[in-house]
C-alpha cells in the first residue's frame, strides 16, 4: 500500500475512585479478577453465575506468548508474511485474553432473548440524538461527503448513516486493545457458536492483518483501540477492510481512520463502492403482494436471504410487485422484518441494499443505515422526513 496506515497511542486512562462498598471483595470475586489479570479462561458456568450449583474452579490458560496452538500460528505467520518471528512472539506475549469477548460472541441460549423486532431496533439505531449528531456532522463536513459522492457514486445520506450507526460519528470507537479482541478470538472463540470453526480462522485471519500491517508500518499493535470484534475507527473497519478499502482522502500521506474525518468518510464510500454500489440505483421498493397466480410463493422468494436473486419479473411471477421497480434493471430480493408477535414487514431490496449489508450482514442494520441517513438529509434541510414504511402484511393488489 503506498500509504502508511495509522495506529493511535492508547491514551492513559484516569484512575477512577471505587465506592466503598466495592472495597468488600468476596473470595469467588478475587478468583475472577485474578484470572482476567493472569489470562485464565472461565467456565461458561463460572462466568454466567448460574444460581443453585457450585462454579467449578477457573481454568488456567497459558499466556498466548506460551501456548503451543499460538506459538505454531505465529511460526507459520512470520514465514509466510516475511515477519521476523521474534517480533511476532513478542506481540503475542503483551495479548491479554478478554473473557467478556467469547461471551459476546456465543449465542443466547434458546429461549433466553425475544424475538427480534424491526421496530425496536429502529428505535435504537434512528433516534433524537443520533438524527442531530448527524446535522451537525454533515453541516461541518459537507465539502468531504459531496466530494465523496462525486468520487466513488455514494450518496452522503448512506456515508451519514454508517458512521451515525456504527459510532455515532466518533463518539463511540471502542475501549478494547484490538490486539486483546483479535487474540482472543483468534484463539479462544467460543466453542457453542454454530460456526466456530469458520469464524475462528476469520479472526485468526484478522490478527494476522492486523499484526503484519503494523510489523510493514512500523506502529505498536499494543496501542489501538476498537470493538469487542476488532473493529476501529470512525467506520469500524476490520484489519482487512482497512487494508483494502481505507483510502487517504485528506492528502496528508497516510491513512488514518481514528482523527481523520476526511479518511473516514472516503474510505467508507470506497469500500461500498468496491462491494458493488450502483450509483443513481434506489436501495429498496415497497412489497406489493398480489392474489393473481400462480399465487404469492413466499418460500422461494425468501430463499436466498438479503441475496438478489430475481429479476422483477421473476419477483412478480412468485406473487410480489416491486412498486416502482417494476423496469428495474438488475436483481432484487425479498426481505423479510420480523416484528416480534407481531406479522412480519416486508421490502423488496435492490444490489444497494445488498451493497449496504456487507459492511454488517443484517436486512434491520442496512434498513436502519438508510433510515438514518433519510432523517439526517430531512431535518438538515429542516423538513419531515418523508419515509416509505415496510409493508406489515400482504396486500392485494387494486
């Protein structure tokens, strides 16, 4: 890459000033805290406090400067990416297992969250707060997001969106050391995800990103902070997004997408453009669903996900009328909201909206992005936001 990347210092956290009451530790507690500090790793039992049964004690897991699993990674690491290995064992030594990670990561136990719900999650993601944090972004950064969109074909509204959901413009970019999250992860994913075996050599993926781009740029992987995931940045972009999609849209010589706004925003619009955003192209279409034949086939509709996979007259032959993409040109695919007891909400999304979940493979986050980035344009130009609601339940056409 012909720019540097930049990795900021971890600032010095101020001490904070403990309640007394938290003075009176239990044994089980100094167990805990001990364990986090030395890198043991918890039972899901011992860390979830299951009532009724005795935890069993902690199990020690070697520092993964000394684990024989991490030590082969490493080897191997350093031989393919021409590391001295040295310089690699060294970066694994200051990573610190994270116990709370694996325990984000691992699935809710059946029975134990509620139905997913379009409109409460919308609730959270476009809300009061967000919607005037992101006037105030787009008024400072106006010049940047036009020059954005006229670069890579992506509108400012969606450019908006991402960094209002993602980190509400900077305000939230994560206090974990990146090098503790993808570590962690890397080696210690949890074992009850579906897809453990995957999504650990996805991270250990990262972390092998992460490492060699800091081992090429010469920053200490020590400093970042980002997600839980090890994701950074206004935009929260992976090692390996960052490495292939952040772009130096300040002209200063590097990449850097903790303070450079200019950075952030170009990169964002770059990496949708290079995950197939169609410039001019509507995100979605509202869902009319017909009563004509051969009648609404729901099951085939739904079958490929958020993936498009119909032309819009496939769409229609199954039962749904794009309304207004009846002509459209390209692939669109149903969508399906669920909305907790309720009946669930339906769109009709187009390559955009799909362009939209790679960045987060969820139809409620892209929807939201967009939903967000339609409020801020309204109340910037001091009008309501004119939305096209989901349709609740099928309908029949007139």
């Amino acid at each position: 890459m012909p720019f540097s990347i930049y990795l900021p210092r971890v600032p010095r956290l101020p001490r904070v000033a403990h309640a007394p009451h938290t003075l009176r530790l239990s044994a089980s507690f100094l167990v805990v805290a001990l364990g986090c500090c030395l890198g043991w790793s918890l039972p899901a039992a011992a860390q979830s406090g299951a009532s009724g049964k005795k935890s069993p004690p902690p199990r020690l897991t070697q520092p993964y400067g000394q684990r024989p699993d991490a030590q082969a990674w490493a080897q191997d690491v350093a031989q393919r990416q021409g590391i001295d290995p040295a310089w690699l064992q060294q970066q694994l030594a200051q990573a610190h297992f994270l116990p709370q990670v694996p325990r984000l990561m691992t699935p809710a136990r059946p029975g134990a969250s509620t139905a997913p719900d379009w409109g409460s999650y919308r609730k959270r993601m476009v809300e009061p707060t967000r919607i005037r944090a992101g006037v105030r972004f787009w008024n400072q950064h106006a010049a940047t997001l036009a020059r954005a969109q006229a670069t890579y074909g992506v509108p400012a509204s969606i450019i908006v969106g991402i960094l209002g959901v993602e980190t509400l413009y900077g305000r939230h970019m994560g206090n974990l050391r990146v090098l503790d999250s993808l570590s962690t992860l890397a080696f210690d994913f949890p074992s009850a995800h579906p897809r453990a075996a995957q999504r650990q050599a996805y991270f250990q993926g990262e972390l092998e990103q992460f490492l060699s781009s800091a081992w090429r740029s010469g920053n200490d992987p020590t400093h970042p902070l980002g997600s839980y995931a090890g994701a950074m940045g206004l935009g929260q972009f992976m090692p390996s997004s960052l490495e292939k999609w952040a772009v130096d849209f300040d002209g200063d010589g590097q990449i850097n997408l903790f303070d450079s706004v200019a950075d952030a925003i170009g990169s964002v619009a770059h990496y949708f453009q290079g995950h197939g955003w169609q410039s001019g192209q509507p995100v979605w279409y509202p869902a009319l669903f017909t009563g004509s034949q051969p009648g609404l086939d729901l099951s085939t509709l739904l079958a490929p996900d958020i993936r498009p996979s119909f032309t819009a007259a496939e769409m229609v032959g199954h039962g749904v009328i794009p309304q207004g993409g009846v002509q459209h040109p390209g692939l669109l695919a149903l969508v399906e909201l669920k909305n907790g007891s309720n009946p669930p909400s339906y769109i009709v999304g187009t390559q955009n909206f799909y362009a939209i979940t790679r960045y987060n493979w969820s139809s409620y986050y892209a929807l939201a992005v967009y939903d967000l980035g339609q409020e801020v344009a309204a109340a910037r130009a001091g009008v309501v936001a004119d939305l096209v609601q989901p349709v609740t339940a099928p309908e029949t056409a007139p």
